[in-house]
C-alpha cells in the first residue's frame, strides 16, 4: 500500500498544476491501493467522496485567505488525503485506562488464532513494566493445551497465573480466577478466551457468560491482519455479541496488510489500542493513529523520529528550540540532517530509527543494525564532501532546472560529492529525496498556517 500510494502521491508532486483531473486521479490511485490493502469496498467508495470534498473546501479555503498558491495546492490536498485516512482511524472515543489502587479486569475475545494468548501475555508484560500488579487468568478450555501455552508464557515472563486442567466450564474458570486474584489485589486481571475456527453462535454463548461472570471493565478484540477483508464482518459479528470496548491488531508484522484494522475501526466505531508486531513479548507497540497512517503512506514513522530526536534534544533545550523553530519554518538545511543523523547514530536500536525515517524504512527492511549503520555512515560522508553553501542549501543547489525552474536532474555538483565522498550519485540522490520528505512531512506536521512560507522544491 505504501508503494503504490506513494506513487499517488509522487505523481501529484510532479504535476505542474493541480487541477480537477489530478485530483481525480489521485483519488483513484487512493481507492485502488486501499482497495488492494484489504480496506472494504464500501469504506473505500464514502471515503472518495470524503476525501474530495476536503480537498474542495481545503483549497478554497485557502483562496478566500488568498494563501493558495500552485506550489502549497499540493500540500494542501496532500494534507486533506492525510487527514482523512487519520480520521478512519481514530474514532474520536477514548479507550479505557486502567486505574491504579483497583481490581481492573481486561477480557481478550477473537477468533482461534488471531494472537489472543500471545497478546494476553505482552499485555501483562506491558502494565507490569508500567508498575501495576498484573496477573493472567486462562479460561480457554476449547483448545487442548490452552492451559499448558498460558501457563508457559506466563511462567517465562513472571506472571502470577490461574488455570485448571480439570475443570471443564469456562465460565467457572474465569470466575474462580477473577475473584481469587481480586482478594489478593492485582492491579490488573486479564482473562484469556478460547476461540473457535469460525464465528460461530457457541463461541459468542460463552464469550458472554465469561462476560458477566468477570465483568470486564475493558473488553478487548484481538484481530489478525492477515485476515484481510474478513476484519470487517469479523469485527462487526464481535462487536454485536460482545460489545468489546477496544481492538488489539496483530500479525502486523509480516505480510498483512494494515486495510483490515481500518475497516475493522470503522465497522465498529472502536479504537485501536496496540498493534502486535512479532511472537515475543516485548513485541507490542503503542497505536497512534497518524503514525500509522504516515506508514501506511510510506512516510515512515514522523512521531517516533520527532520523539527519539526530542530525548536528545532535552540535553540541549536551546538547541531544540531552533531545530523545531527551522522546521516550522520549512528552512531546514542539508547542515540540519546531518545533524539530526549524527545525533541518530549516537543513540539506541539502529534499524529501529532507520525505520522510522521516511523514504528510508523500505529500504531497511530486513537490514541488520551494523548494516543500517554502515548505511548511516555513507549518508554523514556524503554531507562531509559538501561545500559550506551546499551544505547550508535545502538541497536544489544540486538540481538542473528546466525552463519553469522545476528540478529534473542532478548536476555536475553531485557528481563531485559521490566521488568525493566514495559514494555514488543515487546514494547522493537518496539523500538528498530523505532530507526533502524530512522537511516536507515536518511541514505538514506543523500545520498548513507555514505550509505557504517559501520552500524551493514544493513548487
Ligand atoms: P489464540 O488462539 O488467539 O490464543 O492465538 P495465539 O496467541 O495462540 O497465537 C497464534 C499464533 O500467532 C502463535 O503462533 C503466535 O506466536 C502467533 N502470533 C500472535 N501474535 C503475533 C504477532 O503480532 N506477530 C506474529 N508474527 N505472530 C503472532
Ligand atoms: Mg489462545
């Protein structure tokens, strides 16, 4: 999906006027790739509609403010695509937030397979480390080894458990399990369900007699995304039996496609509230609706990049405050990337920032963190063979220029820095695209009011 919208989104960048028919293409490109990311047809044709209105209003929005001008339309309707595949995935209804000093009950429901036992276990793992005393209950007594699996993870991670393998009513379990851990006052209780192959009425019986033995304060659905276009009427089929109060996505990892936790959101008016990214326990993270949709997007993860480079920037508050007033201001230097990526290598897991770069997170995939080092270094080497004007430079200094001053090309300048750097052209050329997003995406992240200030390359 990233591909191919960015390929959406490239094509607007190098059309010299925006008019009805880019617009038109684009959001055809849209509907096609969300079509092909699992999103259901339905969601995908309102979300046409949407996306065009937005863009209307947007753009004469900024015509009766006299802002609009060609080269901020494309942000403009870059920023209206943006915000409404944001607002597909936040609901506007906030989950619920365990309280310390109370028995908080958390119930996972799902079909067999979708990460449910996992899920329970990282979800332990995570409020632990957060300081409540967290503890897991398995009333999953469909699956032979249920038990044996809850118990081995639970042990692994050094969580108190509750189990039986005698006792045959799930209901019973659950309730014996809640009301033992309640008298010893766990923070956190969390009761892991079975689930069955399919949704089938036997499996929503006993999900809502668990239900009202235990009454969960939150009623969690675990989703496999790799269901693909199922999430919705899976979703949906939950929602009406189990009126579960939050989504957990999983699988999100591999292969699968992120369409599915959108229809699932919109199907169910529910919030996503962490994706599963791997089988391990630390394999969870946080949802936040825009950096998930600046990924899908092929943007990678602006929020992450923005938060590793303020824990540095704390150090240095002054510092900070200059490099968040350059990037407000879209004047951020070649000289301020290299900055940034020196500060970067300096810090934790390499591939991990890397990632969170955008037009760089592709590229990582599957690189290992001496790799993206190594990486990281050829980029620093390529801004040390720069002259102190192309280094204080957005960047175009490298460009040939056709007749209507749009770049087309490199010139002879990135020619001399490859060699002199012992890099080559695309490498420089790489860089060069990194740093532009860089500055773009920081753009539309700051808000369309300093969206019109002068950028060279937003022409
Ligand atoms: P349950 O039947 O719903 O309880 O599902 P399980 O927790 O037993 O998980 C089923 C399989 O999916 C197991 O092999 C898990 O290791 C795997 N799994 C669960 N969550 C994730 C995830 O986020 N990523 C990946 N790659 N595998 C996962
Ligand atoms: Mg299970």
């Amino acid at each position: 999906l990233g591909k191919q919208l960015n390929n959406a989104l490239g094509q607007l960048s190098r059309a010299s006027v925006v008019d009805d028919k880019v617009i038109e293409a684009l959001l055809k490109e849209l509907c096609s790739a969300l079509l092909q990311s699992d999103v259901n047809v339905k969601l995908v044709g309102s979300l046409r509609t949407k996306v065009r209105a937005k863009i209307k209003k947007s753009l004469e929005e900024a015509e009766t403010n006299g802002t609009v001008r060609e080269s901020n339309k494309k942000q403009i309707v870059q920023k209206a695509v943006f915000d409404e595949l944001v607002a597909l995935v936040d609901p506007g209804q906030e989950p619920y937030k365990p309280i310390k000093g109370k028995s908080n009950v958390l119930m996972a429901v799902g079909i067999q397979g979708a990460g449910k036992t996992t899920t329970c276990t990282k979800l332990a793992v995570h409020y632990q480390r957060k300081g409540f005393r967290t503890c897991l209950v398995c009333a999953d007594t469909f699956r032979a080894g249920a038990f044996d699996q809850l118990k081995q993870n639970a042990t692994k991670a050094k969580i108190p458990f509750y189990g039986s393998y005698t006792e045959t009513d799930p209901v019973a379990i659950a309730a014996m399990g809640v009301q033992k851990f309640k008298k010893e006052r766990f923070d956190i209780i969390i009761v892991d369900t079975s689930g069955r192959h399919k949704q089938e009425s036997e499996l929503f019986a006993e999900m809502v007699n668990i239900g009202e033995a235990v009454k969960p304060d939150m009623t969690i659905m675990v989703l496999d995304a790799s269901i693909g276009q199922a999430a919705e009427g899976q979703s949906r089929a939950f929602k009406e039996s189990s009126d579960f109060g939050a989504i957990i996505v999983t699988k999100l990892d591999g292969h699968a496609k992120g369409g599915g936790a959108i229809s699932a959101v919109a199907a169910t008016k529910t919030p996503i509230i962490f994706l599963g990214v791997g089988e391990h326990f630390n394999d969870l993270e946080r949802f936040v609706p825009s950096p998930f949709i600046s990924k899908l997007l092929g943007m990678g993860d602006m929020q992450g990049l923005f938060e590793h480079m303020q824990d540095v920037a704390m150090a240095n508050p002054d510092k900070q405050k200059a490099m968040a007033k350059k990037l407000e201001e879209g004047k951020f230097a070649l000289r301020d990337w290299r900055e940034q990526l020196t500060t970067l290598m300096s810090m934790g897991s390499m591939s991990k920032i890397m990632s969170s770069i955008p037009g760089l997170s592709g590229a990582m995939e599957g690189m290992s963190d001496e790799d993206t080092g190594a990486k990281l270094k050829r980029m620093i080497y390529i801004m040390d063979s720069m002259r102190t004007d192309e280094l204080d430079s957005d960047g175009l200094i490298f460009m040939r220029l056709d007749k209507d001053g749009l770049p087309y090309a490199l010139n002879k300048r990135a020619a001399r820095v490859a060699r002199g750097s012992g890099t080559s052209v695309k490498e420089v050329e790489e860089l060069l695209a990194q740093a532009r997003a860089m500055r773009g995406l920081a753009k539309m992240a700051g808000g369309m009011a300093n969206a019109s200030k002068q950028d060279s390359w937003a022409k």
